[in-house]
C-alpha cells in the first residue's frame, strides 16, 4: 500500500488559480443578485474543495520531510487570514456606525465579535438564515464560511497529525470515516435543521475532506489522456449546472452539494500527474487574476453590496447609491437599456425640496407626506412613455427611512 502522505505531492498549479477565479465570480454575481447565477451560491463550495486540497497537500509535503510544525501552520494561517481580515473589518465599523440603525448596530457588534474569533457561522446559525430577507443587511454574513474553514484547520492537523505519528496505514481509512460520517450527517439533516446543516462544521467538512482525499493520493491518477479530458470537462459541466441551475430554493447542502464538490474534485483531479488540455482553460488570465484577489474581493464585496444598498434607504437624497447600484447591475446585463436608465433616471434626477430631518437628508414634502417627486427630464424621451411616467411619479419612502424618521421622533 503506498504512504498516503507522500503519494500526492506537487509544485504551483496555475489551474487551481482559474478555479479559484470562477468561485469567487459565481459568489459575487449571486450577491448581486444577477439573474443568471441563481445558484452562485455554490462558489464557497468550490472554495472549500480547493482549500482542503491545496492545505492538506502543503502540510502532506511537511510530514513527508518531517518538517511540519503546528506552530508554524498555525503562524501562516495567522499571516494569510488575519491582516486582511481586520482592515475589512475596521472599514465596516465605520461603515456600519454610520448606515445601520441602533438595534442593528448592536447585532452587527456581536457579529463582529463572533468573526474575530472565528465562530461566526454559530453566530448566524443562531441569528440569521443565509436566504433569508434579513440576511442582505448583515454586514459580515460572509464570513460563516470563513469560520468553518478556521474551525476545521484547528481540528484537522491536530488529526493528521496524530493518526501519522502512531496509525499511518489508518490514514487513508480514517480520512475516508470521516468525509462519510459528515456527509451522512448533512443529508440526513438537512430537512429537519437546515439553518444547523447549512452553517455548522460537522454538516461541512466532508467538503474539505474532499479536497484532502487528493492531496492525500487516496484516489489513483488517471490513467489515460481522455480521462483526464472526459474528467475535466464532467467537472465544469458540474459546477456550471449548480451555478446556474441551483436557487435558493434549493435544499443545500445535503445531497445537492455533491454536484458542485465532485464537478471541483474532477476538474484537480483531471489534472494530477499531467495536464487536461481543457485545463487550459483555467489559465485564462482574466480568471487567474480573479484567483488571485479572490481573498480580498470576497472580504470586501458583501460590505460594499450591503452599505451600497443601505446608502439608498437611509442616506441623503433617498436612493441615489441604490439607483446607482441598480442601475450599474442592469447595464451590466443589457448595454442598450443600461445607457437609457443610467441618462434619465439616475444621474439626471433633480428632487423637489427635501428639507434634511436630523442631518439625515430625508424627503419631507409641505404637509409632512414621506414622499419624494420627481420632475420630467426631457431625456426620459428617450425611453418611451414608461420612462416618462417614472420620472413623474411620487414615489412612497422605504418603510426604512420611516422608521428611522419615528426614532428621531422619539428622541426628541
């Protein structure tokens, strides 16, 4: 039998990098609630496959040489996870001071608290749904899944560790225990605790295991070019089909993880020992670069899209940067109509008189009415008599701005 932890040793795989680029691209067109990415969702999956792959293999290659050190994984991890994550996050603060309402505030400083320490998807699990309506004004609802990858790297080293130093033969056995017993756990629990299966480690890991098993050489290579070609591309179909065929409806994880996890195992695996041609693909630079920055674009793109929404709703002028942020999410699907929204109806709208209600900048017209009116602009011309009429119309406040209104009441 071969030693697991020396099978499946490597250099840098550029392919791993386009991977990445197409996770992070298929996350952030779902936050931006594209509607050709219903399923984007599924891009943190393919996160955890490629982390548990690329982490297991480096502590492999130390163990092999005998050179692995706790110590010094943890130090890493420290370095790679943490500098970013407290600039991200002290941005957000003020972001939050000034955007979200006091009892928001108070959930986003427990929030805050459960990512510095690693636990915030308990955090969510206990307060909020990934899909539910709420979610989109949770500041750091991203970082669940980066508090399930911490959780499992305290965890699983201590076990490789322990398992190569008295049972080496039992790793490959007890590596495949474990991606059992988890994945088990998820099907069978998702339709009774689906929030639980969704945020919680031991419904997750599997999916890191499945990276593991890779690194660790538990699966034999391919054995021939088409295999490598028919595995590659059954991968992407995969991970395309979750992508765009997947909803928040979906029941997830459970058994509808497994298609975007093994399309991601198939797509590494393709390509160990030699090269896919199809891999080539991947190293599409575009998708590299995404790769990446794809640490920091997904740190920073959820704070923006919430704070960028929130802007509209509390800010001055009562939706400028949500008008923006739609507008720039429509233009990006259809030019034509994206150059017509972006002449009329967000750059060019001048508001009636709105006198400023505690520094706030909400519109409050003569009799009191939360309302704002918006004048003709000629250039609605150009859209048609839709257009027109929406340039014409009051339009009622969000219930945000009136209940914002009613707290400054209050205080008074």
């Amino acid at each position: 039998m071969p030693n697991p932890v020396a099978a499946n040793v490597g250099g840098y795989r550029p392919d791993l990098d386009g991977l990445r680029g197409i996770a992070v691209a298929a996350v952030v067109a779902y936050h931006l609630e594209l509607p050709f990415a219903t399923g984007g969702f599924v891009g943190v999956d393919v996160f955890f496959v490629l982390s548990g792959y690329l982490i297991t293999r480096l502590i492999a290659e130390e163990m092999r040489s005998g050179a692995f050190s706790l110590t010094r994984f943890y130090e890493r991890r420290i370095r790679r996870i943490v500098p970013a994550m407290v600039f991200v996050c002290a941005c957000t603060t003020a972001m939050a001071i000034a955007f979200l309402l006091p009892d928001e505030l108070k959930r986003y400083s427990s929030s805050l608290i459960a990512a510095a320490f690693s636990y915030s998807n308990v955090w969510f699990f206990d307060n909020s749904g990934y899909f539910d309506p709420g979610s989109g004004t949770q500041p750091l609802l991203h970082t669940w899944s980066l508090g399930i990858e911490e959780q499992f790297y305290i965890v699983f080293p201590l076990l490789l560790l322990a398992v190569f130093r008295w049972r080496p033969r039992a790793l490959g056995t007890v590596i495949w225990l474990a991606f059992a017993a988890s994945l088990v756990a998820s099907v069978v629990l998702l339709p009774e605790h689906p929030a639980a299966t969704f945020y919680l480690l031991h419904t997750r890991a599997w999916e890191l295991l499945t990276g593991s098993i890779l690194a660790l050489g538990l699966l034999p290579r391919p054995a021939s070019q088409a295999q490598r070609e028919i595995a590659f591309a059954a991968g992407i179909v995969a991970i395309a089909v979750a992508v765009f065929g997947f909803a928040s409806k979906t029941p997830f994880p459970g058994a509808s993880a497994l298609l975007p996890c093994i399309g991601t195992a198939l797509a590494i695996w393709a390509s160990e020992g030699g090269e896919a041609a199809g891999s080539r693909f991947l190293k599409f630079r575009p998708l590299m670069f995404l790769g990446l920055i794809s640490y920091s674009l997904y740190l920073w793109h959820w704070p923006l899209i919430v704070f960028t929404k929130l802007a509209g709703l509390a800010g001055g002028r009562d939706g400028g940067a949500r008008d923006l942020h739609v507008a720039l999410r429509r233009a990006a699907l259809s030019p034509r109509r994206g150059r017509c929204l972006l002449a009329t109806r967000h750059f060019r709208e001048r508001y009636t008189g709105p006198r400023r209600v505690g520094g706030l900048g909400m519109g409050v017209d003569r009799a009191g009415r939360h309302t704002r009116e918006i004048p003709r602009d000629r250039s609605a011309d150009r859209c048609g008599a839709r257009g027109r009429q929406s340039l014409t119309r009051k339009v009622p406040l969000p219930r945000r701005q009136q209940i914002l209104r009613r707290h400054l009441r209050a205080r008074r």
